[in-house]
C-alpha cells in the first residue's frame, strides 16, 4: 500500500487555530457537540422521510407521482445523511458514545454500512483527501478521470456529459456493490479495512437484509414491480446525485489540489497535515442558510475537515477564525461564493481532465 508522511516539523498553523478555537468554546461556554439545532433538523428530516416512504411502498399511485415523491425521498435520504449520520460516525452529534452509535446507524437505514464508511471516510479521507492512490473518494475508475495523475482514455472526452448520470446511479452502485466488495476484500481502494469484530458482520448482514426488505422485497410484495422500479430509481437518482454534487463541490474543483502516491511508495508531503487539508479543500456557499441546513455544514467543508469531532452547527462561526488564522498565517482559504459557481467549477475541472494530456517532447 502507498504510505503518505506529512511535514509537521514546523506544524504552528494548526496549534495557533486550536487554541483560537478551545478559546471561543470556552468563553461562550458552549459544548461542541450538537444543539437543540440539530436535533429539531434530526426530527424534521427522518419524519418528512417515513412520510414520504410509506405511500411509496405501500399504494398504487400515479407515475408521476411517485417519480417526484421518490426524487424527494432521496434528497431527504442524503439529507439525514449529511446532518445526521455524519455527525454521529464522527462523534460530533452528542457527548455520548451511545448516542452517537445509534445514530450512526442511520446510514445502514439508507442502505449503506456505518463500520466501512467510518474507516473509508473519518481514517483515510480525512487524513489523506485528494491523495491520488489512498483517497477512495477520488479512486482511479474507468469512467471519470478526478485528477491529472490518473489515466486518461478517449471516453473521458466527454466524461462531462455522462458524469451526472453516474452520480444519479451512484448510491445504488455503492449500496448493491461496493459495500460488499470492500467487505469480501476486506479493503477500501489501496487499505487494509479495520478488523470487524463478530457484532460488525452481524450489524452488516442484518442491515443489508433489512434494506432488501424494506426498499426491494415489501414494495414489490404491496404494489407490484412496475411501480417499484419507478419508486427505486427514482429514489436513486435523488439521493445519489445529491450525494455526489455536494461531496464534490468540496474537493474536485479547479480551486483544490492533489497529491499522486504510488502504490508501495513512500510520499513525502512539504506541508503539515492541517495546511494539507486547506488545500485539497473548498467551501462553497457559505452565506446560505438554506444550503448550509440541508447540506448539513458540508458547505464549510474546510472547518470539517480541520475540526471533524466538532459539529457542523459551529461551522458558520469557527469559519470567521479559521478564515482569519488563514490570512494571519498566508494560508489559502478556498471558498466558492454560491453553489452554482461551485457547481460550474466541478464541471469545468472535470472537462479539463477529460482532454487528453500534452505529452511533453521528448529532448
């Protein structure tokens, strides 16, 4: 596997912002787990859910109908995703591990499995995001070339135009094939996968069968297979392509940077990790309260990555000090002021890639 060592002989960025951070906790003697703020999101979200879930899998209705109500399951899916279980497998919903385990399991209620998706996201992408060869969320695949040192094959001339469609179906692919190949492997892209303890499998296996049950097996049974495929994919489409656009917009865009690390090597990195994460990171729309509810804080990506046992109810004010930290420090600070330019900026980046290379002459 690829090793990647960060330069933290001089690591006086990140000392100076954690303290300026402690320092803003303490005196407004606030806890940095959730509030009452998160919790009514928590209700709101899975309620508006069920609601949705239970006339889609249960009685015949109109085409269109269920098109558009499963669309919206799915958005709300990957809603509860960003504020909910993505808080929880961070630790960052509540003071208590129990609660915090519990919740977490929301993502095995959407279809996906809570144990992988902590060793994917909190161990590697945190610590190594936009790291070609380690970073499973920007992995070398046949479709969609992510980044300069990847491959490049004609198809990816117009892996602009085809990309949202792979999003659209992304969730499913995840859910129905991923999962369980990272499982059988026991590998997310180029690492090892944590050791699973008994409960793990079991949780696996249990959860697995429960969404065949209750998103494949009960719709079919109540209203028939036509309309099940209509309600299943649709809900896909909502959920993957939300998923996909807002993880993206924060780090594959023309304003972030990365690192290749071949296989078996070892990647020297001239940053310490916390500058390292500035600058394969963006935020985008930050003056948006409605993006910031729904996406859960994502869209202040930066303070997430720098402080991710922190909630992202804290996001919008810790922004202000990181943001200073940064200008005192000469640190760049990437920040997209709406999500249609960051939404622009992604496709254009990934157009870009999809040229092919210039390959330089030989001398």
């Amino acid at each position: 596997m690829s090793k990647v060592i960060f330069n933290n002989k001089n690591a006086v960025f990140f000392q100076s912002l954690k303290m300026a951070t402690d320092k803003y906790f303490n005196e407004k003697n606030l806890k940095k787990t959730g509030t009452w703020g998160l919790y009514s999101k928590t209700i709101i979200l899975i309620v508006a859910a069920v609601i949705l879930y239970v006339p889609l899998s249960s009685f015949s209705l109109p085409v269109a109908a269920i098109v558009l109500m499963a669309g919206v399951l799915g958005f709300l899916s990957a809603c509860i995703g960003f504020n909910v279980m993505h808080d929880a497998n961070h630790g960052s919903y509540s003071s208590k591990n129990w609660v915090n385990n519990t919740l977490g399991l929301t993502l095995n209620a959407l279809g996906g499995n809570s144990f992988i998706w902590r060793h994917k996201h909190n161990i590697i992408h945190h610590t190594y995001p936009n790291v070609d060869g380690i970073d499973d969320d920007i992995a070398k695949s046949p479709f969609i070339r992510m980044c300069s040192s990847q491959q490049w094959v004609p198809m990816h001339r117009i892996q602009h135009l085809y990309t949202p469609l792979l999003y659209a179906i992304s969730s499913m692919i995840w859910i129905l094939f991923q999962d369980f190949e990272k499982y059988f492997r026991q590998k997310v892209h180029n690492t090892d996968l944590q050791k699973m303890k008994t409960s793990d499998h079991v949780v696996f296996w249990i959860s697995k069968l429960l969404y065949l049950f209750f998103y494949i097996a009960l719709p079919i049974y109540l209203t028939g297979w036509q309309q099940w495929l209509v309600f299943f994919i649709s809900l896909h489409v909502g959920l993957g392509f939300t998923l996909a656009i807002v993880f993206q917009l924060a780090h594959v865009v023309e304003e972030t940077e990365f690192t290749f690390a071949p296989l078996d090597e070892i990647t020297q990195i001239e940053n310490e990790w916390a500058i390292h994460q500035l600058k394969t990171t963006s935020n985008f729309s930050p003056n948006s309260k409605l993006v910031s509810w729904f996406a859960g804080g994502l869209n202040y990506q930066i303070e997430h990555h720098l402080f991710p046992r922190i909630s992202h109810i804290h996001y919008p004010a810790l922004s202000k000090i990181v943001k200073g930290k940064c200008e005192e420090f000469n640190v760049p600070y990437n920040c997209i002021p709406t999500l249609n330019l960051a939404i622009q900026s992604h496709f254009r980046f990934i157009k870009s890639l999809g040229r092919k290379p210039v390959m330089n002459a030989a001398i």
